[in-house]
C-alpha cells in the first residue's frame, strides 16, 4: 500500500460499490469489517462517510452508498456498516419474495407471468425506501456520491452526484427516487418516472432503469468525477494531480460473479431467438452479459491506469468470481442463500488480494500482498491518517 501522510501529498478517498441485487450482502460484510477497523483507530463513532471523498454505487450499490452517507437528526450517518447487512436480512424477502408453491408446480404459470411484466412489482421497495429517506435530497449527503442510472426516454446514462445536486436545482432529486431508479433493473423490477421542478416552475423529468446497464462497477465514474471537479475549480479538489494516481486512494467492491461455473455457450446461444437471449430457463443472459462486462471492463482500465503509474497498490479490488448456483441470483432471498452470501463475504476477506492479470483479464491472487482483512486494516490506517492530516492542515 502507498503512505499518505508520509509524502505529505493530499489524497483524495474513494470507495465505489457494484451492483447485484440480493448480493450486496458481501460488499455489506466486507465495509462492517473496514468500519471496525477504524473504530479500532479513531473510537466507535467512526463511521465510513467519514473517510471517503466520494462514495459510488450502482443499483444495491446505490442503495449502501445512500444509507452509509444520508444523515440522521444529529447529521451523522443514518447506518452504520454493521447494519447494512441486517437491513438485506429483514426487507429483501420482501422486496424479493420467493414464488409460492402453486408456481414452482405450474411452471408455465411462472414464466407467462415474467413475461409480461417485472418479476417483482417493486411496492415494498418504493415503500420501505421512502420511509427511510422521505424528502432527503441528494445535495445532503454527508459527503460527495456518484449514483448512476439510465433514462430510457432519452437512451442515456443519468450520473447523479452531490457535487451537481449543489449547483442545479433540477439535478437535486430525492433519495429515495435515486434509489429506486437505479435499482430497477429490467425485467425484475418496474422502471421508475419521477421528475423535479424550481422555482420558476421549470421540469426536469426522469424515466429510469438500473444504472448497471450503464455502469454496473461505478469506480471509473468515481474517478472521472474527479477530474470534473478539478476541471470546475472545486475547492475540495485543489492541490490534486488528476494524472497522478498516487494522489487517489480507490477502494472498490464486488457482489460477486460466477466465472467457474459455465452459464452459456456459443453452440446453444447460436440458436437464440429474441426471447432466448431475454430469458432462458429462468436466467436472463442479456443482463448477465451486460453487468459482468460492465464490471470486469471498469475493473480493467482502472487497473491499467493505475499500474501503468506505478500506483498499483493505490487500487484496490475485492472481488469473488466463483459464486455457484443460488448465491450468483439477484433475488434469490431465501435465508439460507442470504447467510451463504455474508459466510462468502467473511470468507473473502481471508483470500488473497487479487489483481486483474492485463494480459488475460482474469482476477488473479497476488503472492506477498496478504488477504483482503490485511489489505483494508492497511486501507483503514491510511484513511485515518489522511483525516488527521487534514485536521492538523
């Protein structure tokens, strides 16, 4: 791991988080574990939003980013890390409930229904969502996020972000909005409309989808959000070297993916219709496709930038790829599959840190750098240090 404090140099912290569902669990596990650590240094009041510049998430990654950075009455974080995790546990069977007996025995019953319209209708997400962050908006998040979603209106991604909720009245949506927006990935959940006025009554209005069509791993917008606020002049940003990777310290976080385990072939997808390439024996190969590539693509070219600068150790990625049956779903919510999804989480933490290999794009342990625990204590130490040094300055 580089040193901050040692080179004296400003860094500038960022944590980003993907998309995936019901998996949101690991990425849960692995921040209860970073938060304790710096509780362990800085006393139990410690919480992420703390330490991060930027916080990106994508869909259920959106969600964690709202919930570790949106304040409470005393204007700290709303969540702790450790209760991400207990918040998947209670509401996901109900955002995801499971079919009932009379559809796993009528399986066509089941698939018509999936056909012609979302799996899920999406009524106790809206619900639980907006009474948890009612009319919070977006330019009142403890520190800076990156949210992304996809507006099918206009055929483009919406980056949503503090920084910019700040400066325009109609880029400051409600929270809650965010969320549900960029959470409704396609045929699983309803897409979302909502739209925002100012004061001259002008209407900035919103049709969105999961923003992990666009950007399913968000820590390249992360990152390029930073050279948009340099280029804007941002106070906050100053003294920064966008070329410089050194000066950016970049936590980012999977929900896991099943590259063991072969879903799909040429020989069968040669053979694909329309519907086929939609749904496929209760998988959705258009989406998978869409969120590994989106991912590994994003995990590549950062990694590129930074080893190429010689700041490889300033990125990190954890991320598991060997997910097999239930656990590699989205909304698979059973409590068996949802503890087999945290038991994951804990277990990453004692693997090896990995790198993507640029040559193969295959994630690959690395000899002598420790396990992921040992890399976010590192992680943690650095990030306490890098909020005391702006203290002292």
């Amino acid at each position: 791991m580089a040193t901050s404090s040692a080179k004296g140099k400003k860094i500038i912290t960022v944590l980003s988080i993907d998309g995936g569902g019901i998996r949101g669990l690991i990425p849960g596990t692995i921040l209860a574990f970073l938060e304790s650590k710096l509780q362990e240094l800085d006393g139990p009041n410690a919480r992420i939003a703390d330490y991060f510049d930027i916080i990106a998430g994508t869909s259920t990654g959106g969600l964690i980013t709202t919930m570790l950075t949106t304040p409470n009455k005393e204007g700290r974080p709303a969540f702790a890390a450790n209760e991400l995790n207990n918040f998947y546990l209670e509401h996901s069977p109900k955002i995801f409930p499971q079919s009932s007996s009379w559809n796993l025995l009528n399986p066509i019953t089941s698939f018509v229904g999936e056909m012609t319209g979302p799996k899920y209708n999406g009524k106790y997400l809206r619900k639980i969502i907006n009474q948890l962050l009612g009319d919070i908006t977006l330019k009142e998040t403890l520190t800076n996020v990156v949210v992304p979603a996809f507006d099918i209106k206009l055929l483009q991604p919406v980056i949503f972000s503090t920084n910019d909720a700040k400066e325009d009245v109609l880029k400051n949506a409600r929270l809650a909005d965010i969320c549900i927006g960029t959470s409704a990935a396609p045929t699983f959940l309803p897409a979302h409309y909502f739209e925002i006025k100012d004061a001259t009554q002008g209407t900035r209005t919103f049709d969105l989808i999961d923003g992990g069509v666009a950007a399913n791993n968000p820590t390249m917008l992360a990152v390029g959000h930073i050279s948009k606020e340099i280029f804007k002049e941002n106070s906050q940003f100053t003294d920064i070297n966008p070329m410089d990777c050194s000066q950016m310290l970049v936590l980012s976080l999977g929900t896991g993916e099943a590259k063991k385990e072969p879903k799909y072939s040429a020989a069968k997808a040669s053979k694909w219709g329309l519907l086929s390439w939609v749904y496929d024996n209760g998988r959705t190969p258009m989406l998978d496709i869409f969120t590994d590539a989106s991912s590994d693509i994003v995990d590549i070219h950062v990694s590129t930038i930074f080893q190429s600068s010689g700041a490889k150790s300033n990125y990190l990625r954890i991320q598991v790829d060997t997910l097999t049956g239930d656990t590699s779903s989205v909304d698979i919510s059973t409590k068996d599959n949802m503890n087999k999804l945290i038991e994951i989480g804990t277990n990453l933490l004692k693997d090896q840190v990995s790198r993507v290999n640029l040559d193969t794009g295959r994630f690959e342990k690395i000899e002598g750098e420790g396990n992921n625990e040992e890399a976010l204590a590192e992680f943690a130490k650095l990030l306490s240090e890098e909020k005391l040094r702006r203290q002292v300055n």
